[in-house]
C-alpha cells in the first residue's frame, strides 16, 4: 500500500498579477506561492514594486489583473486575515496605555489568542516593561510592543517590515533569535528589511522583485553564488590610492584609510601583485559575496550602476 504525501495549500499565492497606479505599473505578471512553515525575505529596490506586493498580499490593494490568494481566499475576506499577524513601522497604537492592557485588547480581536503571558514571553517584554505605558519605552522596546501585537492572535503567517528598526547590534541580535525560534513553530514569515543581513540570517527563501518582475527566487545561499568571484579585505601599513590597484582584475575597490576592500573573480592574482611590490598586509580576509552584494549585482543596469541607488524597498 503506498501513502501520497498531502499537497498543502499555498498560504500566500500571487499568478499573473498586475498593478497599475494610473499610467504607471507597479508589477507586471508577477506569480509566487509561499507555502506554510516558510521564512521568506521579499526585497526589491526603492520604487521596485516590493511594497505592492505585500499590500496586495494583505488585501490592503486589489490588483488590476489577476489572481491574489491568501490562505486560499481572497485577501479581503475577514477568515482569511483573521488568520494573519501584522507588524507595521507605524502601528498607531495608543501610548497612554501600558504594555499588558495593549496586548489584552489586541487580543480580542481574534478568534484563539495566545494567552497574554505567552505573547509577553515569545515578545521578550519582562514583567517589568509590560506593566509600562507605552510611551515610556524605548524605540527599540516599543518594537517589541509591535511583535507581540502581532504574533497574539496566534497567526498562521505574520508579516513583518523593518521589524528591528530603531534597535541596537544587541538588541537587533536577540530580537532575530526570538523571531527564529518563533518561526521554527512551524509559523510561516515574511520579512521585508533594509537590513539586508538580516534576510541573509532569518530567511529560507529570499525573492528580489525589480522593475515590477521577480528577478531572483532561491534560498540566501544560491542567491550569493550568482555573484562571480570573492569579497577580499585587508589592512595596509599605510593608506593605499585607487592608481595602485590600476590594471588589476577587480572592481568595486572601496579605499578607507589604510583599510582596502574589493571584489574579484581572480583574487590570487590580485594578491599576488600585492605581495610582489612589498606591501604590508595584515587582517587579510578572502570570502563570497554576501547578500548585499547579491542584491546589488542583481538590481544593477547593464552599465554596473545600480537601478535605484541599491538599497531595497
């Protein structure tokens, strides 16, 4: 006797989609499926359509042609995003009132919350800012606020942008760890960012959309292989010019001081030129491309420019 595995609905499935404001298009014939579980990054260029995608996806847009689905229906339909979490730069949340009677209101907007001790947990929001008024707290505590808003309705797929605007390095560090063992739940996420390590460390999957079409759709990892070639970095014992790297095969050369960075498809060779004239070289780092500089490979005109001055959406 064989078993068929089950084909699972898409969470999220965009065919042939088109959005015109006016004469000007947004997308044009853009088609993806999210599946449930998945982290995905949605990137794209300022101007490049990533927005509309995602206000599509949350029935905040209907498109001018095409099919937009989510969960299996329509975007609009209450049971369908009664079913979403959403954490937005702007929440227009009130400030007068504390953390916990927040979170309890915005809890009784659904079906079956988490319980409210659960959501201040899974949020990292200690007892001692949850019984804060909202006003009180840090920019990088008030996006915590956000997520716990977010996530108290227990969703099938939350949808974050820009969810750790306004932290520092370590706060950043902890609130991703927190996103992850969320995601890891079985939740599916999706991530808008400009902070472009941040897709690079939360997401499976990451989609570039430029210019209104999905230019790149692959895990971070097969995205960073596009791009021919290594990132080298190193210290000299005194700062270099531009003129002593003339002629050699790499690009990008970024000149900060005694510290040089550059990319090449032949980094042996550079190096070796390097080392011929005598130079000093310390801090000496060979590796791929990352993310950003995927993305920016990607998102480039023929010329090497990039499109959109090369930071997403």
């Amino acid at each position: 006797m064989t078993t068929t595995t089950p084909v699972l609905e898409p969470v999220v499935e965009l065919i042939d989609v088109r959005k015109d404001y006016g004469r000007a298009r947004a997308l044009q014939g853009v088609s993806l499926r999210i599946q449930p579980g998945e982290v995905v990054a949605i990137l794209g260029p300022n101007g490049a359509g990533k927005t509309t995608a995602i206000s599509l996806m949350l029935g905040m847009h209907r498109p001018t042609s095409g099919r937009v689905r989510l969960f299996g229906r329509d975007p609009r339909d209450r049971a369908a995003r009664s079913r979403c979490g959403v954490m937005l730069q702007e929440s227009g949340v009130s400030d007068v009132l504390r953390v916990q009677e927040t979170v309890a209101i915005f809890r009784a907007y659904y079906p079956r919350p988490l319980p409210t001790a659960r959501v201040l947990e899974l949020a990292g929001l200690r007892e001692e800012v949850a019984n804060r008024k909202i006003r009180s707290l840090s920019g990088g505590q008030r996006q915590r606020v956000y997520y716990a808003l977010a996530i108290c309705g227990d969703p099938g797929a939350l949808f974050l942008d820009e969810p750790t605007s306004g932290m520092d390095v370590e706060s950043r560090r902890a609130f991703l760890q927190d996103i992850r063992r969320y995601a890891l739940e079985g939740r599916t996420v999706i991530l808008s960012t400009h902070y472009l390590e941040e897709a690079d460390q939360l997401a499976d999957r990451v989609i570039v959309i430029d210019r209104g079409v999905i230019i790149a759709d692959d895990s971070p990892a097969k995205i960073k292989s596009k791009v021919a070639g290594r990132r080298v970095t190193f210290t000299m014992s005194q700062p270099a010019a531009a003129a002593d790297f003339a002629g050699l095969p790499l690009s990008g050369l970024d000149l900060r001081g005694p510290r040089v960075r550059f990319h090449s498809s032949q980094p042996e060779q550079v190096l070796a030129a390097v080392f011929s004239r005598g130079w000093q070289v310390q801090d000496l780092e060979v590796v791929g491309a990352d993310l950003e500089e995927a993305f920016i490979g990607l998102t480039s005109d023929p010329d090497g420019a990039s499109a959109r001055g090369g930071q997403p959406e």
